[in-house]
C-alpha cells in the first residue's frame, strides 16, 4: 500500500502506526523515504485479497476509525 504523507499528517496519524495495527498478526514492512510511504504486509495465500484488506479499519490518535481504502492511496498486489 502506497501512502501520501500529508494526507497522514492531516488525520494526525503515521506509517509506522499504522503499520503497528497489523505487525501482530502479519509479517510488514514499512518505507518512509523520499517518495509516497509504503507498507508491505505478507498475508498467506487464499486468506483473502486486497479488497477485503481495504475494509479493515484503523484506529487514529484521536479514537476515530477510518477504512484502510480511505487512507491508502493505492493497493500493490
């Protein structure tokens, strides 16, 4: 998943949080350099795809819950 960091910024969250909500149950990786922010999660095969990984809902500093597809900027598969 690609990020923009301003839009991070702007909902007062970060990669590496994000990246936290998940690094419990799935191997990540995250990229902040000098380009769009990455994070890298291995999912097993068959437990279910992008889309569906899209739905999950991340918790912000402030206790809102927003989808992962309203933050992403784009999904690699």
């Amino acid at each position: 998943m690609l990020f923009k960091s301003k839009e991070l910024k702007e909902i007062k969250t970060s990669i590496r949080d994000i990246e936290s909500q998940f690094s419990s149950f799935y191997s990540t990786k995250y990229y902040a350099g000098n380009s769009e922010l990455a994070l890298l999660i291995a999912i097993p095969s068959c437990d279910f795809d992008e889309c569906f990984l899209g739905e999950f809902l991340v918790n912000l500093e402030d206790g809102r819950k927003v989808q992962l597809q309203t933050i992403a900027f784009r999904f690699l598969i």
